[in-house]
C-alpha cells in the first residue's frame, strides 16, 4: 500500500522523500526583518489552522492546539530562521501562547542577545523530570542524611520526586536547623501499589525514629507519598504527625496530570501497547534531547513486551552516555514506569485530618492552575491547607534564594 511504501522511504537511511507546509505569512514583516509578536502567532495559526488567538487560553500549548508531527517540524523551522532559536520538536509541542509573545518581545527588546532568549527559552521549556542518574549513587541507601546537623531534636524526612532522587534537597537542606533525611528510592522498595511503599518508607523511617510525632515533607511526585504515610500515621494515633509539607504538588495533581496524559493526546493511550511507548518517550528526554518522538514511538510499539522496550530504551540511553550501567538503566527505566502505574491506580482511603502546609511556584502549567493554589488538596483534608507562593518555577523552587524562603518557612511552623 502508499502507506507501507511510505514508511519504508522514511526509514531509509538517506532523505528520499520531503514533505514541507509553508506558512502563508502575508505582509506582516516589519522593515528591520524582525518579527513582531501579532506576526509570529499568525504565521503560526497559519500552520494550525487557528484564525484567532484571542479566543484562546495564553497557557495552552501548541500541543494542546492540534500540533502534529509535520507542523511541529513547519513551525521549528519557523522559529528557528525568524527567531534565530534551535528548538527540539518536545520543546515546540510544549510552548504556550503566553510564552511564543515572549519569545517574540525578546526579539524587539533591545536586550535580544543570542545569550539571553536562550535562557528565556530553557526556562519556558524546563522539563519536570529531571531524570534518575546514569550511574548507581554512591549511597544506595533508601534513607540518606541530607545536611551536618547532629542534635537530638525531630528531624524531617523528604520525599523523592518521580526521578527517585533526593539531590534536589540539598539546597534546602543545609538551610535548616534541624536533621534532614531524604528518603529516595532504591531498589530494595516495593511498587505493588502506593500504599506498599509508603509503608516500606515508614519502615525505614522507624528505623531512625522509633516514636512519633514526624515531620514529614514531599516535593512534587513525593507529595503523594508523604501524604500516603501521613495517612498510616493517623491509622495509628492522631499525635502521629506533626507536620505536613508540600512542595509543588499534591496527590490530586500527580493524579490529574497522569489521567490528562492518558486522554490528551491520542485515543489508541487506552491500549497499554501504547501508552507504555509513549510514557517511555518521555523519560528518555531527560537523557537524549534530540530524539524523534514518531520514530521511536514506532519502534517501541513494535516491541510486543514491555520488558523489551525498557531493554531498548536502556541501550539507547548507553549509546549516547557510554560509562553508564546497563542494570542500573534498566532498572531506573521500569521503576519509572512502576511509579507512574502505582501513582495512576492510587486512591487515598481516608483524608487527613491535620492541616498542610503547601509551597508552591509561580510559574505554573495549566493543570496546576486548573487545581487552583492549593493544588486540589483540600479536598483531601480535613484540616485547614495553607498556601506559600514563591515566584520560581518547579524546578527552580529549591534552589538559590528559592532554598532559603522555603528553609525559612518551614522552620516558622516547627513547634
């Protein structure tokens, strides 16, 4: 068929076949041949076939919009000769409205050094996974002390986000008074469901404080386990927690962001054959950066098991870091499909009953502002949820002077 003919030319290894849709762009160039804002978003509504941005939300992405592969490729190329910006195709799918006008007003600023726009366009497009490291750490410990401190009063126990690690904390950690423990993800833990693994972390955390009340922390994935464990604490007596700190996330938003995954991008994501493929995608990013999303997707599909595609996946991740660990990969590769599967099933049997205190960022995507300031968490909560908002994004929120707002929050609500 043209269709088997047509995937057998593209899998050629030299360029047989080119397939270009040009932008119908008018007049709407200024003399000095730079591109102002109006014109870069209707040469892109062009290409998406969207008359009026007005009409639409400043934080939906492109990918939100309808953008296909080809368009994806249309408007990279587009950005990359007007803009004079080398984006990748993830980085295309995920800008917003609201961020294409700044990418365009960085264009007529007269501060548009090549230096700066790339900054602007790394923070647009920060990823929220960050990735497990390559190599085992050296510390392969599922509790590992954070900061120096050595006094005898509670210490607090930090939750790992999806990526397993709790590096992320440091910051934070040498910040505070108090002992810090990360609690990270190891292989020795269980992910049979959410509710097993919390139990495994609280094990552990008894381990170091036999009694309670603990002082308990998550950031972003490990907000829903922080939350899990709340919950078994409370089972067993109500003086069980002293604290709960949420830092940019909550279980509502793990949650949500996983269904919306599933649905928003194609209906075949009910077919585990699928989904799978495209998850793996994902997290290959944080370790490949220029990876064509249609390619391996279909190489991935075709792989009838998913223990082959994690194998696959592993091997691509070495071809590109040589000293890395292929058990190691192969291992940090199913644990994040586990985390994701575990989280995707997780439903909390009871609210807690205490108050939360949530950190958020500023800069947020549209599922988080969907859920409101409190990330959704009240509604899992009895008590009162107080929110602190620190202008930062995800990622930046636990570092710099980031760190030291957040230390200094958290030591204002220790007893």
């Amino acid at each position: 068929s043209c269709l088997k003919l047509w995937k057998h030319l593209l899998f050629n290894k030299h360029p047989v076949v080119s397939t270009f849709i040009q932008a119908n762009r008018g007049n709407n160039f200024s003399s000095d041949n730079q591109i102002s804002s109006f014109d870069l978003l209707n040469s892109i509504g062009n290409i998406l076939g969207v008359k009026d941005f007005t009409t639409i939300n400043e934080n939906s992405s492109l990918s939100d919009l309808g953008l296909d592969s080809l368009m994806g490729v249309e408007i990279r190329l587009l950005i990359e000769r007007d803009c004079k910006l080398s984006m990748s195709i993830d980085e295309v799918r995920q800008l917003t409205i609201d961020k294409l006008k700044e990418i365009s007003s960085s264009m007529t600023s007269n501060d548009h050094s090549a230096n700066n726009i790339e900054s602007r366009l790394q923070t647009i497009t920060a990823m929220q996974f960050d990735g497990f490291p390559i190599k085992a750490p050296l510390q392969y410990d599922t509790l590992i002390s954070l900061n120096t401190v050595t006094s005898k009063v509670r210490p607090m126990y930090m939750f790992h986000p999806i990526e397993g690690s709790v590096q992320r904390f440091t910051d934070i950690a040498s910040k505070l008074a108090i002992p810090v423990y990360g609690i990270q993800l190891s292989p020795e833990a269980p992910m049979d469901n959410t509710e097993i693994l919390a139990r495994f972390y609280l094990d552990k955390i008894r381990e170091k404080q036999e009694k309670g009340p603990y002082r308990l922390c998550g950031y972003s994935y490990g907000c829903m386990i922080a939350y899990e464990l709340a919950i078994q604490l409370q089972r067993e007596s109500n003086d069980n927690v002293e604290v709960l700190f949420m830092i940019e996330g909550s279980y509502c938003s793990t949650s949500d962001r996983l269904k919306i995954y599933r649905e928003r991008y194609r209906k075949e994501l009910t077919d585990d054959n699928v989904y799978y493929s495209e998850m793996l995608f994902y997290f290959i990013q944080a370790y490949i950066s220029n990876i064509y999303h249609d390619t391996l997707v279909d190489e991935l599909i075709s792989l009838t098991s998913l223990e082959q595609k994690i194998i696959h996946i592993a091997s691509l991740i070495m071809k590109e870091h040589p000293n890395s660990e292929r058990k190691f990969l192969t291992w940090v590769t199913n644990s994040f499909i586990n985390l994701n599967k575990i989280a995707y099933d997780y439903v909390p049997s009871s609210k807690f009953d205490g108050d939360i205190y949530m950190i958020t960022a500023s800069d947020r995507d549209e599922i988080a502002m969907a859920l409101g300031n409190d990330y959704g968490q009240q509604v899992q909560c009895d008590g009162k949820v107080y929110n602190k908002m620190i202008e930062s994004n995800h990622v930046s929120i636990l570092h710099d002077e980031n760190s030291v707002n957040i230390a200094s929050y958290i030591t204002s609500k220790l007893g």
